[in-house]
C-alpha cells in the first residue's frame, strides 16, 4: 500500500491503459485524480496547466492519446493536438507543479527496418502519422520536464475498450474464417501489465533524491514477440478453450489487406534497460493474454 500524501494525476478516463491505472492504483490506496473529458481537453493546454496544479500531484500519469491510426492520416491537426501539444503540456505543468511525469509512446516511432529487438538509443523513422506526432510528443515532453519517463510499447490490449483482442472475438462470433497480416512482427502488450509497471515506478520517481538514470526513454512491453496472425490464432485457440467464439485463420500479406496509415514490418521492442535500471521485466504475452480472455470470455474449463 503507498504512502504518499499526495495525489496521482492520470490523465485519461476511458482508454485502456488510463483505466487500468486508475483501477490498479485505487486498489493500492493510491488517491487518484482522473483528469479527463469533459472536465480535462488535453488540447486545451489551459486547461490542462490550471487541473495538474489544482491537484498538487505527487507524479503526473500522461496516458491520453490520439490512437486512431488510419484516421490520423486525415486529421493529422487533431493528432499534433493531443499526441504533441497536449503532452508538452501535461509535462510543463507538472514540471511547475514540482511533479515527474510517466509518459506512454509506441513502437511506431521506428520505421520497422531493423532485425532485432529495437532499444532506446536506436534511430526513429515514423511512417505514420501517428506515429511522427507521438515521436514529437516525446521531444517536447523531454523539453518540458526533466524528471521524465517516457514509456514506448506496442500492440496494447485489455479487456476494456477497442482492440485487437476484443475485435478478433467479435468477428469470430459473426464469420466462418479470419484473414490476418502474418508479415508484421510486434510484442503484444497489455494495459494491466503497463500498469503495473507504473506502480512500480511511482515511489521511485516520486522521491526527491531519484537518481538521473531513473528518468528517460524506456521500452515497456510483455515479452516474447509474434505476428498479427500469430496472435489472433492464440486468440482463437484460447477463446475456445473457454468455449468461446474461434474460427480458422488465414494468414495474408500487409500488402493484400491495405490501410491508410503504413506500420512497421518489425518493432519487437527490446525491455533490457527497463529491468537494468528499475528491475522491472514484463511477463510473457501469452499468459497475459489468458488472464485477459479469463474476463472477457471467462476461464479455461
């Protein structure tokens, strides 16, 4: 349980990682300001400024973001906004406020080109949107506070919200065969793991003597790696272990099933520096994904 007199401020309300902060923290006696629409436009860097110092936080949890991949190719603006602008400001105030702040970015600020595991001093090369806005978020949240944690992951699903986990489930239940990319290789990820992570680190970074390699970039994902097919073949076979939906899966080619927004071919993210700093190391996606089909499906008979 914490002992800290003040506050967590989390931004977000209804995205997957913000609600399994908020729950989690809760659950460990944190007090937790949620600061969130309609209350909190992180677009509104105002607004955002005058809420993080009204709430004195003892650490400051960015975890709102643009999400919407393709449809940030079309509203490119509206990305800047929250991915950039907002979480600059997110971490000014709490820099104002006296506060270090933890802030989630992707693997999608890599291009994909490189055949092993990416670490944090490897070069970027956003292909999207998306991914260039939330690359810049990472600058200026740098700039902005010096007591930053910036944490990149990938491929993030929970049973709350929109994600992959849940759309394979659905489609499952209503086609007869799923055809999935098998050529773009990632680390599934999942917001309940984050957000122990981030417990983790709280009574680390909230102390006034954390020592400088506390903060800066560091990779955040379950271990283990696998394609989009792979994982939604897991899917399946674990959703019917539990009596689930699941279908057949065909694996096809990114380039049969065109999007918008390009992605990586390959962004395993490597988690070396987070377990060699924090000694903190995610467990492996599978199991992850089994403790996520427990709620969404119910267990395994």
């Amino acid at each position: 349980m914490t002992s800290l007199k003040q506050p967590i401020a989390v931004t977000g309300r209804n995205g997957q990682v913000s609600h399994a902060l908020t729950r989690l923290l809760r659950d460990q006696g944190f007090d937790v300001v949620v600061l969130a629409r309609p209350d909190v436009d992180l677009a509104d860097t105002a607004a955002v400024r005058r809420a993080i110092l009204a709430a004195r936080p003892a650490v400051v949890i960015n975890a709102a973001a643009y999400t919407a991949v393709d449809k940030a190719e079309d509203e490119p603006e509206a990305a800047a906004a929250i991915n950039a602008a907002g979480a600059e400001a997110v971490a000014a105030a709490a820099a104002e406020a006296g506060a270090p702040v933890i802030h989630f970015s992707t693997d999608y600020v890599f291009d994909g080109s490189k055949a092993a595991p990416y670490v944090e001093t490897d070069p970027t090369g956003p292909l999207s949107v998306y991914g260039a806005t939330k690359l810049e978020g990472e600058r200026r949240v740098t700039a902005a506070n010096p007591r930053h944690v910036i944490l990149r992951t990938a491929w993030v699903c929970s049973p709350y919200g929109a994600n992959f986990v849940k759309t394979m489930l659905r489609l499952a239940a209503t086609r007869p065969e799923l055809t999935v990319v098998d050529d773009q290789h990632g680390c599934p990820t999942f917001a309940d793991d984050l957000a122990d992570v981030v417990r983790q680190l709280i009574p680390k970074l909230a102390t006034s003597n954390a020592p400088p390699e506390a903060f800066g970039v560091f990779h955040a994902a379950n271990s283990g790696d696998t394609t989009w097919c792979g994982f939604a073949r897991a899917i399946m076979a674990a959703s019917q272990a539990r009596g689930g939906p699941h279908v057949p899966v065909r694996a096809i080619l990114t380039k049969d099933y065109p999007v918008k927004a390009k992605r990586p071919a390959f962004s395993r993210l490597s988690t070396g520096k987070l377990l060699a700093v924090h000694g903190i190391a995610l467990r492996p996606w599978q199991p992850a994904l089994e403790a996520c089909l427990d709620e969404l499906v119910g267990p395994a008979s």
